[in-house]
C-alpha cells in the first residue's frame, strides 16, 4: 500500500521560467511524509511531545526525471523500503498523471529530543509502517 497527497506547484515553487526549482522537492516530500505519519495515527508534534523523540532526514537521494511546471498537480507517493531499531528508509515519488517526475530515496532517524542521539523507533510507530512496506526492487 502507498499513501499518496496532492500538491498544487505554485508561483513560489518555480523559478522565473516556470519550472519546479529543485529544492522544492524537499518540501514536497516533507509535508508528505507529514501526512504519512498523521495518515498512520501519529503527529510530529504528539512524538515530539510525549514520546521525546524526533524524525531527522539523514540522507536523501533525489532523481529528478521529469520536468515539473507552475500550476501542475502532483502526487507525492510514500511507501517504507524498510525499518530497522533506530531508524527506516522511505521511498516518495512526485507522480503527474501517468509520469514518475521525481523519485527519492530517504533515511530517516529516530532521535531523543533530550541528547540528540539515534533511539530505538518505537514498535507501535514500527508496526503501523508494516502495511505500507515495500519490496525493494
């Protein structure tokens, strides 16, 4: 299963030839994996709060393959490659219509809001990843 949101590309997003600046993905994916989370049952700011722990992107790999334009809709497609004690790989696409734009690759860590250290991913948050796990391919 993948969880997927909509994201309208605004003037904002662009560069002066209208075209997607490639920075933006960043953004895309995180307010994606946001969403991937709340979807899931969890808030940043609940994990955070009660649970002292924070979600920090380690490593992103980024294959830009398409060119994205102001004023198109794109889906930002998240699926889990794989979770381990303290941290877990996602795979998140930009998708127009039928057509891959943007393809990531993101190693994400679980860290204690107290030292700033790798901590082990809680296994509720674990479990809930199990339905949206992909085979690496």
């Amino acid at each position: 299963m993948k969880h997927s949101i909509d994201i309208r590309v605004y003037y904002e997003d662009t560069d002066a030839g209208g075209i997607v600046y490639h920075s933006q993905y960043l953004n895309f994916a995180e307010r994606a994996r946001t969403e991937f989370l709340r979807n899931i049952g969890f808030q940043c700011s609940d994990i955070h709060d009660r649970l002292g722990l924070l979600f920090v992107v380690r490593k992103i790999e980024i294959d830009y393959i398409k060119t994205a334009y102001l004023d198109d809709l794109l889906h930002i497609e998240t699926t889990v490659f794989e979770t381990k004690n303290s941290s877990f790989i996602m795979h998140q696409r930009a998708v127009r219509g039928d057509e891959v734009v943007a393809d990531m690759k993101v190693i994400i860590v679980c860290v204690d809001t107290k030292h700033y250290k790798p901590a082990r991913l809680p296994k509720n948050i674990k479990d809930a990843f199990q339905s949206y796990l992909e085979t690496v391919k």
